[in-house]
C-alpha cells in the first residue's frame, strides 16, 4: 500500500486525504488496524497529525475506535449495510422528486454525462473501481440538483459511508461482461425520470430501482449470483 500526501495542505489534511481516499479504494481494508508507529513512520510525520486525521475519520463514520486496541477501518454487519442502504434510498428518493421540479437544462445534462461516460467504459473488470466512482458521482450530483442545503449537507454527512458499502460484487449490479452497459442502463432510468418533470414519477423510479439492486444484494448474498447476473440491473 502506497500513500501519497500533498504538500500544499496541512500535515494534519495530508494524512486525512491519503487515509480516506485508501480507505474509499480499498487498499485499507475493513477491520484493518491503523497502527500509528508503522503509519507515522510511513508518513514521516509526528503522531499529533495522524491522531488528529484519525479523529477526523472517525467522526465521517470511517473509522471505529477502542479503547486500549486502537483505530480500526470501520466493518458494517449485513443489517447496518440494510439501513445505509434504506437512507439512501430516502435521500436519493426525495432527490430525484425535487430534482424533477428544480433541475435545469444544464443539470440535466451534467447527469447525462455521468450515464455516457458509465457507457463509454470498456466492460473489464479493471474498471470497477471507476464505475463506483461514476457511480458515487452521479447520486451526489442528483442531490446537488435540488437546490436543498440542508438536504446535500445530510448527503455529505453520510456519503463516505455510502461509498464505502459500495464494495459488493459485480455480479449484483452488472454483468462482468457489460459493466459500463448495465450500469448506464440502471443510471438512465434516474435520468429519464428527473427528465419528465413528474415528481412522484421521479421518486418511484428511484425506489423501485433501489429495490431492486437490494434484491440483488440478497440474492449475492445467498448464493444465488448467477441467476441475478443474467438480468439487466
């Protein structure tokens, strides 16, 4: 694992961002212990700035602390994954329902953008990593298009936590052999919808969407992959 700081920001940020973006990439697994010697000696930096970040990673709901073990990347159970999942569904719900009145033309199309660039991504399993990423992309920009503060602060308050139970395999949201396809096919329903400028409309496509993605976890969950995986999400 390589963690790369920049310069230009506090000690502190440095060690904040590089923890954070291996943690969201995967390279700092879940239950992964964040033992300060070998970090602070990886870092070159003192233990003040790395505690600090720690705290800071904690507070975002990355990091899990215990008394007399230390910092932990966090693990979520089967049932904390569900509520994630269940608040993002309101959230992204509510989103698509406001969009649909509030988005402009040039919102619109932003995320159009986002469901071409999930198309135009060669189907190799390499890109998953940038397929999540696209992914997170595409549901804060549908929150940022409601024009709701309060709505994108909750948003930010949890996205870290969104991004990290996005770890499934391919399987429950795209065939291996058609990630970017099915992926885009699964965005453009969100689109369409906001598009049409019916607001309950918008909300329930989200809903039914996010229902049956969940259906899809379960079914991975359960051993049952290769009959989810025929389908398109």
């Amino acid at each position: 694992m390589v963690l790369a700081i920049d310069q230009h920001r506090t000690v502190a940020e440095q060690i904040y961002q590089a923890l954070r973006s291996a943690i969201l990439a995967g390279s700092l697994t879940p239950g992964q212990r964040l033992a300060e010697g070998p970090l602070s000696d990886q870092l070159n930096t003192s233990r003040a700035p790395l505690r600090e970040a720690i705290r800071r990673l904690e507070s975002e709901g990355l990091v899990v602390t215990y008394p007399h073990r230390g910092a932990f990347v966090v693990s979520f159970s089967e049932r904390e994954i569900d509520e994630l999942n269940s608040l993002a569904t309101l959230i992204e719900g509510f989103a698509a329902r406001l969009a649909a009145e509030r988005a402009d033309d040039a919102g619109l199309q932003s995320l159009q953008a986002l469901v071409d660039a999930m198309r135009a991504t060669p189907p190799d399993q390499h890109q998953w990593l940038h397929l999540r990423e696209l992914d997170f992309q595409f549901h804060q920009k549908l929150v940022e298009l409601t024009d709701h503060s309060r709505l994108l602060k909750l948003w930010f308050s949890l996205g870290s936590q969104f991004r990290l139970t996005f770890t499934t395999p391919i399987t429950a949201y795209a065939r291996p052999d058609r990630l970017g396809g099915d992926m885009a096919d699964s965005h453009q329903v969100i689109v369409d919808a906001v598009r049409s400028r019916d607001p309950q409309y918008a909300e329930e496509r989200v809903r039914s969407r996010n229902a049956d993605i969940k259906q899809r976890l379960e079914a991975v969950r359960s051993g049952q992959a290769s009959d989810v995986s025929a389908q398109t999400p």
